[in-house]
C-alpha cells in the first residue's frame, strides 16, 4: 500500500519506518526541513534501539522516502498517518493547532479517495473535527474520504520492538471499508486488532496512559507509608504484583513519571472531562503526588547532605527513562534545577541524552563523557535514571573515586545491604 505519515518525529519515524518494513511505500513528510535533511543522509535525528539499522535498510531498498512537501506525500497515498504533536496548553488542554494544521493541508492536496489516520494522542471527538475541517475544506470538491483513530502505544526505548510486535492494535473508524483496509495494513504484524468506534478509540488511549500514570502515583504513595513505618516498598510491590489482577510491571517507585507522554496525557484527559462536565477526580490526585514526589526527592538530597551550597553533586542518568535520549518533562531537569539553585557545582553524566540535556539544563552543568569521570571528587551521587549501565557501575571505582561516599538513589537501583557493607551512605525511595 501506499502510505504517507505526516510528523516524522518518534512516533511518525517508527510508524513509517515499521509500515516499510512490512513491505508499504511510505513517504514521511516534516516541516522541520534540518530533520529531513539529516534522514535523507541516514542520519537518525533521536537515539532509539535498533532505528537506524531499520531506516537505513528501508531507504536502501526504496521503500522508505522523507520529503518536506506535504503534497508530494498525499498525492499519491491512500493512508495518511497524522503524527504531529499535541503539545499541553498552559490551561493543561491539548494544542490540536498542529493537526489542525496537516488536516488542512491534507484536504488541500487530496485527489481521491483517502484514509486520514490520526495517532498523535488526541483528546476524544478530535477524530470528528477532523472530519469537520477537512469537508470545510474540500468545499465543493466532491472527495470521498474517512477519518480513523488509530492511537500508538509504543515506548520510548523499545518503540521498534513495540511497534512491530505490539500487544494490540486500536482501530476507530465509522466505515466499514477503512476497517478492511486497515485490517488489511496490519495484518503482518500479528496482533490483536481491536475494531471500535473513533469515540473509544481516542479514549481507550489516554485512559491508557492515565492508568499507569495511576500505577507509579499509586505505588510512589505506597511507598512513602514503607518509609514511615519501616516496610520495604520493593518487597511490598512484588507481594502485590505477584497477583495477576494487579501485574509487577508499572510498580516501580521511583521519582515520579516524566516525558513527554505521562504529564501532558493525564492533564488533557482531566481537562476534557471537564470541558464534558465531568471532574476527574483520581486523575487530579495522581498529578497532585507525582508534583509531590520529585519535590520529596529533592528534600531527601537536601536533607541527606545538609549544607547544597558549593557541594560538588554527580547526577547520573538525564533522560527522562533508560534507553532513550528524549530529554521532555524529565526529572533530572527539576533536580538539578532545584540543586543549582541551592549552590551545588553539577557534574552529569547520561549514556546517550547529553546532547539533548545540554540545551535544558542550567549552563554551568559540567558534562561528563565517561561514567567514572563524572564521581572524580564528588561529595554525592544522585541517581535519576535507572540505566543498566549504573546497575552494573563497579562500586568500588565509584567508591574510590568520590569525596565522600553518599548516594541518594530515585531509582532503587542498588540493594541497600549491599551498599552499607561497601561502606557508602546510601538513601532510596521507600526502604
Ligand atoms: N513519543 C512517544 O513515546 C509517544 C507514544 C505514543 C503516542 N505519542 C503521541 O504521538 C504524537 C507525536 O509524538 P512524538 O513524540 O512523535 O512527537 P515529536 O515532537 O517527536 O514529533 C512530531 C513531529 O511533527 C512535526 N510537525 C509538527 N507540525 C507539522 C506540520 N504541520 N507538518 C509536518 N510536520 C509537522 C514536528 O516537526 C516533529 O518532527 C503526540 O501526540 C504524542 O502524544 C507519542
């Protein structure tokens, strides 16, 4: 099939990439022209496990084309995959301004008979005004065309791997021919496809990604109740995720869920409920503790070192999670903000998100291309990121190496036991 994907940015780069490799001509469109640019050369403009290898391999075999010209890109496909962002408004809504934008542009170059896919993550009866502006559009041109929800769930840091394999497929449409043809497209990737109205659809995603943000405020609050009565959170949550209803995965505790999913999604589905009449109210209690948990964090580093002003502080891990080098919403910026505001001389150290870290973090951040060279003098290590790479660190180098041997982990990366026989000051989250 011929396809056009519209945003090429992790979800629009992955969905092209995934839809090339099932055998579809796919042509990525992307008004950033310095991202085009660098994919027509092969370069990956974001660090995403097993990407580039998949891009290259497609460009190489002509099935996978990038171009800034949007009308190059509709002309001839029959699927279009909106993927754009929708960044939080400062009221906490969605900015729908960017797919109303490509809704318009598409009606413009539409010829014949089109499927219009929305998967950036849309609040619910986005998919009707979609097909309210594309009509307005069309004017009197007399084009059939149908309007599909069709939203991702893949993760940052294993988004090949989701999307090529993933555990369901979501399909909203009101036609029964875009059910078939899109039946048809994802057939290869055999999975549960799950046909519902564009209503659910839209919903079945950001209560989707409500629900684990739920989990991790949930479990970070169980967490602090082990700390104040002397329980172990780690041996709490595997009692309880042992238990097939609730599930281990997404009771982690840690410092409170970031990127640029979790925050934006959770605030727009409370903002849509209410703009329907309704208040959510849970949802407004798991923004409320994942506030509260970082700046707990923050208190533990403060409290655990006393005196912040003129401390030299490593912080290991920038991302907002392992394997991925996308920098939106992550904790390390709030801390090392907190921290830099205190007086503390930062010294970062992140596997792959430096790049990206240095255009959010203050700028007298001092960045460390070496793991080890990051703790040289260090008077604490602060752990925001639970990469392998710090699970497997040699504690004794890192013990060698630092000042003073203090670790205040966010993560839980390390067995508190083992840490005090190695002799370090050692503070996690709820044990
Ligand atoms: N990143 C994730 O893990 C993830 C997972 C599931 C869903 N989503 C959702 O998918 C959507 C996209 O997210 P993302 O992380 O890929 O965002 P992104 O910022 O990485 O990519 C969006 C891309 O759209 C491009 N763009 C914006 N306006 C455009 C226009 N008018 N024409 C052409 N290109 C345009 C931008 O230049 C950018 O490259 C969002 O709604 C997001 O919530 C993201």
């Amino acid at each position: 099939m011929k396809i056009c994907v519209i945003g090429t940015g992790y979800v629009g780069l992955v969905t092209g990439t995934c839809l090339a490799e099932t055998g579809n001509t796919v042509i990525c469109v992307d008004n950033d022209k310095s991202k085009i640019l660098s994919l027509k050369n092969g370069v990956i403009p974001i660090y995403e496990p097993e990407l580039e290898e998949f891009v290259k391999k497609n460009i190489k075999e002509k099935r996978l084309t990038f171009t800034t010209d949007i009308q190059e890109g509709v002309n001839p496909s029959q699927i279009i995959f909106i993927c754009v962002s929708t960044p939080p408004r400062a009221d906490g809504s969605a900015d729908l301004s960017f797919v109303e934008n490509v809704a318009r542009s598409i009606a413009l170059y539409m010829n014949e008979y089109k499927i219009i896919i929305d998967k950036s993550t849309v609040p619910v009866e986005t998919g009707q005004r979609v097909e309210e502006t594309i009509k307005r559009q069309l004017k009197d041109k007399n084009i059939e065309f149908d309007v599909v929800s069709n939203p991702e769930f893949l993760r940052e840091g294993s988004a090949i791997h989701d999307s090529m394999k993933p555990d369901r497929i979501v399909i909203g449409v009101s036609s029964q021919k875009a059910a078939d043809i899109l039946t048809r497209l994802y057939e290869p990737f055999q999975a549960k496809i799950i046909i519902t109205n564009i209503k659910s659809a839209e919903i079945i995603k950001h209560a989707s990604n409500s629900f684990l943000a739920t989990k991790i405020s949930f479990i970070n609050e169980v967490s602090r109740i082990c700390e104040l009565s002397g329980a172990n959170i780690e041996e709490v949550a595997l009692g309880m995720g042992l238990d097939p209803r609730i599930g281990r995965q997404f009771l982690q505790t840690g410092i409170g869920y970031g990127g640029s999913c979790f925050p934006k999604d959770v605030s727009a589905f409370i903002k849509i409920s209410e703009e329907l009449g309704y208040d959510f109210k849970i949802l407004k209690a798991v923004e409320k503790v994942n506030a509260e948990q970082i700046e707990f964090f923050i208190k533990k580093i403060e409290k655990t070192l006393w005196i912040i002003k003129d401390k030299k502080i490593t912080v290991w891990g920038l991302a907002f999670k392992p394997d991925t080098d996308d920098m939106r919403n992550a904790p390390s910026i709030q801390i090392i903000e907190a921290l830099v505001k205190d007086g503390a001389e930062i010294h970062a150290y992140d596997p792959v998100a430096m790049e990206k870290a240095r255009s959010v973090l203050p700028e007298d951040v001092v960045f460390h291309d070496d793991i080890y060279s990051s703790l040289q003098g260090s008077e604490a290590l602060v752990i925001a990121t639970e990469w392998e790479d710090f699970k497997n660190a040699d504690l004794d180098r890192v013990m060698a190496l630092m000042e003073q041997p203090i670790v205040v982990d966010g993560r839980n990366i390390f067995d508190p036991s083992l840490m005090k026989e190695k002799g370090f000051m050692y503070t996690s989250i709820g044990r």
